[in-house]
C-alpha cells in the first residue's frame, strides 16, 4: 500500500516522493508512513570519522607506546610523585612564626583603638575605665601585665568571668594591636569612672 505521494518510479529502482522531490527508502514503510533516503548531514560524518581517526591515535599509544599519560597505575605514581615534592617544598619554607611583641607604631595603635572601640568597650568603657570588664588603666591585673598574658586573655578568653575568647574573631595581628593599645594608652591614663582595682599589683 504505498502512498498518493509516490508516483514515480525511475529505472535505477527507488522511488521520488513527489512532495519533496527527495529519494524514498525502498521497502520501507509503516502503516503508510515512509522515510526519505537522505544523506547523513556531512558535520555529522565528520564528527564520526573524527571519532575513528582519535580512537586509532588512542589505541596506538596506549597499546603500542604505552604513553604514561594513558595508564592509570603510572598517572598516579606521577601525581603521587608531584605531591610529595609539593609537600616537602611546604615543610622547607616554614610559615613565619606569630611573635607577640609589644607595638609602639601610631598606625598599630589606631587600628587598636578602633577594635576597643568597636568589640571591648561594651563591657570595659571606650576610656578604659571598666564597667562589667575590670579597669585597664591602674596598676592592677587579675591575669598578668605582659603583652604575652593580656594576648592569652584576648585569645582565649576567661568565659566563666565573662570574658570572651577572641581568637576566631580577631586575627593575631588585631588581637596584638588591642592589646598594646591597652598597655600603650588606656595603661597609665586617667578615665571618668574608674573601677576599683581587681587582681595583684605589678
Ligand atoms: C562581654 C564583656 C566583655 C567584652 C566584650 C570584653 N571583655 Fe575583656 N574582660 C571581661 C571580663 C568580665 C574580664 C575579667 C575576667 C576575669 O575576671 O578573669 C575581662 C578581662 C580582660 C582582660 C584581663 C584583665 C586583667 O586584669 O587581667 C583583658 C586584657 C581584656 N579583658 C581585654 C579585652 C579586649 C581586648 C576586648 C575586646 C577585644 C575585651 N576584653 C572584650 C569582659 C569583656
């Protein structure tokens, strides 16, 4: 039963559809449906001989010249290798240890002075002078009056006396700032409403 469309039929055996003027497949239909006998789009053959001609050259080299590149056992020795001259290169340059040593510059001491400011007169007064926190400017500490004691109490905290820890929130080198802002300029200095000293005399 084949179409209204094809009518007709050359003698190099395959039959026109009159609507497209294109070739039929012969013997080839499905409840009256038919299909044209086109060529495959050319980018499409290329894509395919491309596919051909990469699988040859990929063979070849696993098989023939067992590029290193292509053999898992082999890649993974070498990325294995590339990492532990990474770390070794790692452990022969150190990061630079913190020290915590006092600072006297002004740019260091401004820049903790903002974060007093900001984050610590909450609880011990922009002057020092202390309210939930003690008083900054006497002679008194609870904890030590080095640089390396106030900078274990900034870091650390005294959480059950409601001093809070600092080191997540503040990098070392602020946390180094407030501190000698505090022995700098708040120690020595005369606030509004000091608060009655806490801790030993130093
Ligand atoms: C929530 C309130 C609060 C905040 C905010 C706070 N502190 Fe304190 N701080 C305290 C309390 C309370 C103490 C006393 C702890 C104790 O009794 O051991 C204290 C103690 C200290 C001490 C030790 C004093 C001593 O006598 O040994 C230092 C130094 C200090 N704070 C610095 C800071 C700095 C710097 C900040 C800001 C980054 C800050 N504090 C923010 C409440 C606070």
């Amino acid at each position: 039963m084949a179409s209204e469309n094809i009518k007709q039929q050359n003698n190099e055996d395959y039959e026109i559809d009159t609507l497209t003027n294109d070739r039929l497949i012969k013997d080839h239909e499905y409840d009256g449906i038919r299909e044209l006998d086109n060529d495959l789009p050319p980018w499409w053959k290329w894509l395919f001989y491309i596919t051909i001609v990469f699988a040859a050259v990929y063979l070849i080299r696993l098989f023939v010249f067992h590029s290193d590149d292509l053999i898992q056992d082999r890649e993974f020795a070498k990325e294995m290798k590339n990492v532990a001259a990474a770390k070794t290169a790692e452990s022969a340059t150190p990061a630079a240890e913190f020290k915590v040593e006092l600072l006297t510059d002004e740019a260091s001491l401004a820049a903790g002075q903002e974060t007093w400011t900001k984050i610590c007169a909450a609880c011990h007064l922009a002057d020092g002078g202390g309210l939930v926190g003690p008083n900054m400017t006497d002679d008194y500490w609870i904890h030590g009056n080095t640089v390396n004691d106030l900078f274990n109490v900034v870091s650390n905290g005294v959480i059950e006396k409601g001093m809070l820890p600092y080191k997540n929130q503040l990098s070392e080198q602020k946390r180094l700032e407030v501190v000698s802002y505090i022995l700098e300029k708040l120690h020595g200095s005369t606030p509004a409403n000091p608060k009655a000293p806490q801790g030993k005399k130093y």
